[in-house]
C-alpha cells in the first residue's frame, strides 16, 4: 500500500501522515511555543487514535515512525509557571499522566502490533526528548542534539526520562548526569551513551534505517565520554530537584511495571513543581517570553505578550 503524504486535521492543529511500504510516517506540526501545550497533546493522542483506527480498518502496517524536524521545547513552560503559582499538584500531576498514556502506547508498539521509531532531526529539549525516547528504536540525524534542562527550573524532567533510559541499559549516573549538568548532547554523544540506537546522515536515509535498526540493536551506556572526562555530578545542584532525584530513585527500586514507574515518578514531578521557589517561577515565565521571540522570529509573527 502506497500513499502520498497528506495533512490531516486534528482539532487544534494539523498532522503530516504518510503511509509507504507498511510504514506510517507521522509529523506533529508544531505550535506557537513549539512544545507539549494541552492542545497539542490531545492532537497527540488523536494521532494515536488515527494509527489504531487504520490497524483496526485492516491497514497491513509493520512500523510507526514519528519525525522530529522542527526544534521542540518539551513540556508546557507557561501552564507549569501558572500551576505553580497555585499549588496545584493535582492539575500538574493530571498533565504528566496525559504524557505518560500516550507514551506508553509508543513504548508498547501499540499492544504489540507496530514497531515504534522515533527519526529525531531537530534539537529536542526536556519532554521533547522523553517523547522520542517512548519509541521502541530511536534513529537520530548528523544535526540532531538534545537536553534535559529542568532542573535550571528546580524540578527534573518527570514523564520517562528515567524509565525508558533505564529501560535501555543507560546507566543511572549517566541518566543523572545529564540532569544534572544539563549538557547540550549531539548525535554522537547520544549514540556513545546509548540513548539514540543508530546515527544517519539526514532523513533521506530515515526509510533505509528504519528497515535495517529492527534487525540489530547495540546498546551503549558508559561513564566515560568521547573527550575522555569522567560523569561527576556538580556540587552545588539546587535542593529541590536533588530532592526528587533522591526519591525517583527510591521509586524506581520498588516498581513493578514501566507503567507503575512513569506514573510514580510523575507524582514526584508534580509535587516537586507544585512547591516551587517564586524563582523559578520567575524564570520560566522568562524563558516562555524567550521562546515566543524565537519562534516569531523564525516565522516572521509578531510576538503577542
């Protein structure tokens, strides 16, 4: 079955479907802030929803591939400032398990009946790159870098970065690390470490790689880097993400399930961001405002305060 591309229209926002050889090409169109708004997720999870449809409809579909190739910046900034400032665990923690349901149907093939890949060429930051990571099989280009930079927030990155890393023989100190000290990681660096299975040149290897990356799979996972330094966490990281670092790995020692364990640490994520310092609150407001510029910017859009 072939199909030329296509956009479908979700109800905030559109999608670029293509179906070729059993394999269906999904590209999430970014919005104003490039990053996991309410909106956007329930375009997500409509996605998903259209990829089971067609299985359910008869569609002979082997492989899900999801293309990154607009820089996304993960998680809602603006709604977490807002939620902070209430206190509000409940609507936090309810955002995070959105997250975390429709992750699971990546992680889980779509209860067994696709492989999942993740073609990441972009820069994805935070939940962004917890998205990509929720694949199966993670295939990066020569341009593609990611970073976890929650906790300059005081909080950590709560919807998989633990659990699908773990899940892929990274190491903790390593997990952590990144964490940590925030570093800007490339395509190298990811594939050294483990987080990203194979390295191509540019998405017009994407169809070729994602044939050959089912039949093999080599896992990294090391604490020493390409330059030769050693993974040492810094020595004065902010209390509240040491904090919740400390009991996601108490969590994650006791959890039965990748399901237990994502909507544990989504609790802890919550309750952490829920507390915040007025600080961080003040600088994730600035960072929105940032992200606005840039995305107008890039587009030519007038920035709306």
């Amino acid at each position: 079955m072939v199909v030329n591309e296509m956009r479908v229209n979700m109800t905030h926002g559109e999608v670029e479907v293509r179906v070729h050889h059993g394999v269906v090409y999904i590209k999430l169109l970014g919005n104003a802030r490039n990053c996991f708004t309410p909106s956007t997720l329930a375009d997500l999870r409509e996605m998903l929803e259209l990829v089971t449809s067609m299985l359910d409809g008869g569609d002979t579909l082997t492989h899900f591939v999801w293309v990154f190739s607009e820089n996304f910046n993960g998680g809602d900034l603006k709604l977490f400032a807002q939620l902070a400032e209430l206190n509000d665990f409940e609507t936090l923690c309810a955002y995070g398990k959105n997250c975390v349901q429709q992750q699971l149907v990546l992680f889980n093939g779509f209860a067994g009946r696709l492989i999942t890949v993740a073609v990441v060429d972009a820069t994805l930051m935070g939940g962004a790159a917890e998205a990509a990571l929720a694949c199966q099989y993670v295939l990066v280009t020569k341009s593609a870098k990611m970073r976890v930079p929650e906790s300059m927030f005081g909080f950590f990155p709560g919807m998989g970065w633990h659990v699908f890393l773990l899940q892929r023989r990274v190491s903790l100190p390593v997990v952590e690390w990144a964490i940590c000290e925030r570093p800007l990681l490339d395509a190298q660096m990811l594939y050294h470490l483990g987080i990203a299975d194979m390295v191509i040149e540019d998405l017009s290897e994407s169809e070729s790689a994602v044939r050959a990356i089912c039949a093999v799979k080599t896992y990294g996972g090391t604490l020493a880097l390409p330059d030769g330094r050693d993974v040492r966490f810094p020595t004065a990281l902010n209390s509240s993400t040491s904090t919740a670092l400390s009991l996601v790995r108490q969590t994650l020692a006791c959890a039965l399930s990748t399901e237990s364990a994502l909507l544990a640490v989504v609790r802890i994520w919550a309750d952490t961001a829920a507390r915040l310092d007025a600080k961080y609150v003040r600088r994730m407001c600035a960072v929105v405002h940032a992200q606005r510029r840039q995305r107008a910017a890039s587009t030519n859009e007038e920035v709306v305060a």
